[in-house]
C-alpha cells in the first residue's frame, strides 16, 4: 500500500494488533455477560450501538442484582474482572485516540494528550509500551475466558 502520509508498516500493524485483541476481549465479557442476562449478544449486536463504557455498566447490574447467584464464578471475580475492564478501556482509549507525531529520532508513533485530570495524562506509545498494552488485553482477555468456560 503506498500513501504519502508518513507511517511504519510494524508500527501500525502492532497498532492494529493491540486494537483487536481489545475487541477479542470485549467480546469475552460480552459473551460473560450473555450467561448472565441472556439476549445481551443480540442486543449489543443488533441494538443501538453500544460503546465499552456500556458494556462495563451492563456487567455492573450483573453485580448488582441480588438474585444471581454466584456458583461457579464469585462475585469478586466478576467483580475484578470488571474494574480490569474500567482500567484497560481507558488505556485502550489513550491508544486509539492518540495521535500520530513524529518521535526525537524519526520515528512515526502515536502521542496522547488530555486532560490532567485523566487516569492516562500526556503520554507517548512508542514500540515497547504499544507491545506491552498487547500482553496486558490478552492476559485479561484469557482470564475472562477461563471465567466465561466456568459457567458455559
């Protein structure tokens, strides 16, 4: 692909990489979720469009609701698994809303900027750390696994 807009093939394709395992993830607590109050994947499928903050606050009233009983998953786990998901949701944000920028030794990158008030402040994504979001979507994407296979 040619385009005159500056980027790393690697680069962009580990941007990629880290954008869908996200989605692989969020499609586990999707499917979690489902076990729990079912219909949920036709409605997050076909309904009005659901953002991730949606999706947390769905399995939030799967928390709250004092008539699931919790046997083959506990209540902390979902519990944990749910704070997990606040907390990558805002990393994943910081990635995909970044902005390309060109780094002190030439290479193209993304950076992100926001408020001082935000769990993730101004920030670079070189390589390394874009890699390390990757490990950390897959490991919680894994764990939410093990907790959805419980229960199937």
């Amino acid at each position: 692909m040619r385009t005159r807009v500056p980027y790393e093939p690697s680069y962009t394709a580990l941007v990629g990489t880290a954008v869908y395992v996200f989605a692989y993830y969020e499609w586990a607590l999707i499917y979690l979720i489902q076990q729990f109050k079912p219909g949920f994947v036709g409605r997050y499928s076909r309904g009005a469009p659901m953002t991730s903050g949606r999706v947390m606050a769905e399995l939030e009233t799967v928390l709250a609701d004092p008539t699931i009983v919790h046997s083959k998953v506990s209540k902390s786990e979902l519990q944990a698994c749910c704070t997990l998901f606040g907390q990558l949701i805002e990393k994943r944000n910081a990635l995909i809303h970044a902005h390309p920028i060109t780094d002190h030794d030439g290479s193209q990158i993304l950076s992100y900027q926001t408020a001082s008030s935000r769990p993730l402040p101004d920030m670079k994504w070189p390589t390394a750390s874009v890699e390390a979001l990757v490990q950390e979507f897959d490991s919680a994407a894994c764990d939410t696994n093990a907790l959805l296979h419980r229960l199937l």
